[in-house]
C-alpha cells in the first residue's frame, strides 16, 4: 500500500510540475477558474473576502484593519504561526495572526474561519502597474445555511476590531516614503514610528494668553464633527507657523498632537514626483490627523509661475554675475525641478475636492519667511489660522525657566527683563543658556550664562544696525553719482 502511495504522489507531482512549467499562464488561469467554480457549486461553504486596499489601490481598508484588531486577540488562542510586534518602549508585545494562517469563531453558537491570505503577480509577468504588487486579504468562511446571521456577525467583528484599535491606539509620526521596489513604485507610501515627543502646551514657551486661545481652538475642533457637517465644509482646519528659526514652530506641532491623541503625517514634497502621487498620499492618510509640510517656501518651487519680475539694485546685479553665486542658484533651481508638484495640484488636496476624502484633519505649514509664499496658499479658509512664532519675550522666558531651573522667580529675574525688552532672541537659544551643562551648574549660573547671552546678542544686533546703515548709505551714494553723471550727460 505504501509502495503504490508513493508511487501516485510522484506521478501526480511531477504532473503538477509539468503543469505549472510547460503550460501558459493564461491556459492555468483558465483551467483553475472552472475548477473553483465546480468546487464552489458542490461545496456547501460560502467564502467572503476583505482586502486590504480598496478603489485600485488609493484607499487602505478601515475594514481590513478592523478584522485585523479584531483578529489579534483571537489568534493568539488558537492559531499556530504568529507575527509579533514589540510597541512601547519595547515593553509590550502585540501578536496577530501570521500570513496563509487560520482560525476558528464563535458566534451565537455559529461556527466561522477566517484565514489570512497574500496574492503575490505571476513571475511570468513584468509589469509596471501598481495593481499588480503583493496584495494581502482575509477570507471569511461559514455554511450557506448560516447565512442569515452572517450581516450582525461581520457588524459585531467591525465594532469589536475599532473598539481594540482605539484602546491600543499608539500615535504615530508618518513620513512618505521615497524607497522604490524593482518595478520603480513606493510598496509602501508612507513609513512609521512611535510618536513620542514629550512637548506640551504647558512647556511651549509662549505667552499664557495665546496658548490658552489655541488650546481652546483646537479642543473646539475636535468635537466639531456635527457642525463642519452643518455649515457644509470638510471637517479640516490650516494653520500656519511662521517666525525666525528657533522660535518653537516644530515643538508647537508636537504640543497640538499631545493635546489632541493625533497621529503626524509629515511631508516631503521634494520627494513627491506629480500631483497624483501627492493626492494618493493625502488619500491614505487616516482621520485624527496633523498633516505637516515644514519650511514649504524652500520645499519645492510653487509660486514660480507667479512670480512678477522686479528691478534688481546694483549689488544684486553683481551677485549675477557672479559664477559661484550663480551656479549655487542653478543648483537650487535643478532640485527643486525634480518635483512636478504644482501649487494648484497642493490647492486642490488641502482645498478642492479632494479634500473632503476624510475628516479631522489639521493641515500645518511652517515657514521662516511668510512673505515668499502665494497669497492664494495661505487665505483664509485654507490656512485659517496664522500664528506668528516671534522671538522669545519675558513671559515665554518664565516657562522655560520653570521647565529647565525648577525656579518662578530669582533676583537676577530683573535684569533679564530689562534685556528682553532691548534684544531679540530665539526660544532656543534661551532653552540653550538654562540647561544646565554639568552638575555643578546651579540656577544662578545658568542665568548669568543667559544674561551674558542677551548682551552679546545686544550688541551684535547693534553692530548688524551700523552696518545696515553704512549699506544704506553706499547704495544711496552710488544712486546719487549716478544721477550726477545722467544728468551731466544730458547737458553736454
């Protein structure tokens, strides 16, 4: 009996491998589809299946990740192949159920299974369409004569699977990913980690005033589902940061997400090839969201089209014609050509149609120079709000000595107030001074490192001021002798 059993299953192995190597894809594919169909008529299970991307590819399933939550706390009972994923500080492991893998449920006393399935393209064919990657998706199997439960079963799984994820929910920080697989497309859009910036509003340093309204704002916003819906606009707020570096734009951003529980998309633009992929991406961002694009004036060219030439002074002239100068420029010019985003293609994701794909968004553009922008970029009704991140005042500087010193109040509080009112300087900076460097440094040290700071900055700015002036004062008297010399011209 052994012998003639071995016997078939070398015969019915090669067969199997003389099928699958001699006979043409399109004949395989359509001798199987026939075999499922028969299986299908006389089998009495009925299968369904829940894939992972939905609409060719632009949209992650809510679904999939759903059955997936849902999935983890019951595979870890019953099935054998398991992936694990280390979360929180590697304190914490998170198992769900590995691919080709299966279980069984219960429900109302039904018997279902489900299985974890990955379709990978034929290696006979090379294709340059994204449709053709990997796709993965579970399959949800029961008998027909339990069909009429089968609606409350998958609504009972849906809202078992968002229940989990909202309780394990971990804030992410996403960043779009410029990696490519072999046929030149992003298997992946968007790469993940753990967010976990400890800044909040209480540590920001800024006025009391501004954080509480921005708080308060933002609070307002996130409850505000009924009435975007009732006013008719897509549930999304801008906001944009702008201010000299140092001034705590980047920590403001971690503050709003720590306030809110939402997770951080920051984009890339320069790594974006068209507008299509762009909106791709802003399709596969989730609600609870900040979506950032930070120093966007020096992201990608924008505002180019609309730009209206000016006259250039002497000096500028000269900067021209400089060869360094000028190569520097074209350098600048080349990388920002490599992307084809434009700024009506960014206007129509953040502001047109396509923006309503999704809700509870903040949009957040940062930027050191708000004058170079499009006026049409940040309106009103697109960046709602705009916040200037300024220079570091007194108040702001009592946070921070709060945060860093453990101090409200010193004798040497005086002074610095004089000096803040005299000159400017960043946050950071600040922050720099009060941070203690050894363990001999106590508060008192650190203030007058901060104190000593402040003058030099005082008298750099002085010094900066002269030397305007004399700037001024050439370029005046170049326009001066040159309308002498017109002039003289003109009368011989």
């Amino acid at each position: 009996m052994w012998t003639e059993l071995s016997s078939t299953i070398t015969a019915l192995s090669v067969a199997w491998f003389m099928f699958d190597k001699y006979f043409p894809y399109q004949l395989r594919a359509y001798l199987k589809r026939y075999f499922q169909k028969f299986v299908t008529f006389v089998s009495p299970y009925i299968e369904i299946t829940f894939h992972e991307f939905t609409g060719e590819r632009l949209k992650r399933s809510d679904a999939y990740f759903a059955i997936q939550n849902y999935l983890s706390t019951n595979s870890t009972k019953n099935a054998k192949k398991l992936k694990a994923d280390v979360v929180k500080d590697s304190q914490s492991v998170v198992l769900s159920m590995d691919d080709y893998e299966e279980v069984t449920d219960v429900f109302n006393g039904v018997k279902f299974w489900w299985a974890s399935r990955k379709k990978s393209p034929p290696s006979e064919v090379i294709s340059f369409n994204p449709g053709t990657e990997e796709k993965r998706y579970y399959k949800l199997t029961f008998h027909r004569r339990n069909r009429e439960i089968i609606k409350s079963y998958i609504e009972h799984v849906l809202k078992q699977g968002k229940e989990i994820a909202v309780k394990d929910r971990k804030r992410m920080l996403y960043t779009n990913n410029p990696s490519k697989n072999w046929y030149g497309w992003n298997s992946t859009k968007w790469g993940s980690i753990v967010f976990e910036h400890p800044a909040t509003f209480d540590t920001l340093a800024m006025g009391t005033k501004m954080k509480e309204e921005i708080k308060k704002e933002l609070i307002k916003f996130s409850k505000g589902k009924d009435y975007y819906a009732k006013i008719g606009k897509a549930w999304r707020r801008g906001y944009l940061l702008y201010g000299p570096p140092g001034t705590g734009k980047s920590t403001m951003i971690a503050a709003m997400a720590n306030l809110l529980d939402y997770d951080i998309y920051d984009i890339e633009l320069t790594t974006i090839k068209d507008n299509s992929e762009l909106r791709k991406l802003l399709i596969e961002t989730k609600g609870k969201s900040i979506i950032v694009i930070e120093d966007i004036d020096c992201s990608i060219d924008l505002t180019g089209q609309r730009k209206k030439k000016e006259e250039k002074d002497d000096d500028e002239a000269d900067k021209e014609k400089d060869p360094i100068s000028k190569k520097k420029k074209e350098a600048e010019e080349e990388s920002k050509s490599k992307s084809k985003v434009t700024l009506s293609g960014l206007l129509n994701v953040i502001d047109g149609i396509w923006s309503a794909c999704g809700g509870e968004r903040i949009i957040i553009f940062t930027t050191n120079y708000v004058d170079k922008l499009d006026p049409a970029l940040i309106r009103r009704g697109r960046m709602d709000r705009h916040i200037e991140m300024s220079y570091c005042c007194f108040e702001a500087f009592k946070v921070l000595a709060k945060n860093y010193l453990e101090i409200e109040w010193h004798e040497l509080f005086g002074k610095i107030e004089e000096l803040f009112g005299e000159t400017k300087i960043s946050p950071a900076d600040v922050a720099e001074n009060l941070m203690p460097k050894s363990d001999e440094e106590d508060e008192e040290t650190c203030l007058k490192n901060l104190i000593e700071a402040l003058e030099v900055s005082k008298e750099e700015a002085k010094k900066s001021q002269k030397k305007k002036q004399r700037s001024r004062l050439r370029k005046q008297t170049k326009r001066m002798a040159k309308h002498v010399q017109k002039k003289q011209k003109r009368m011989v």
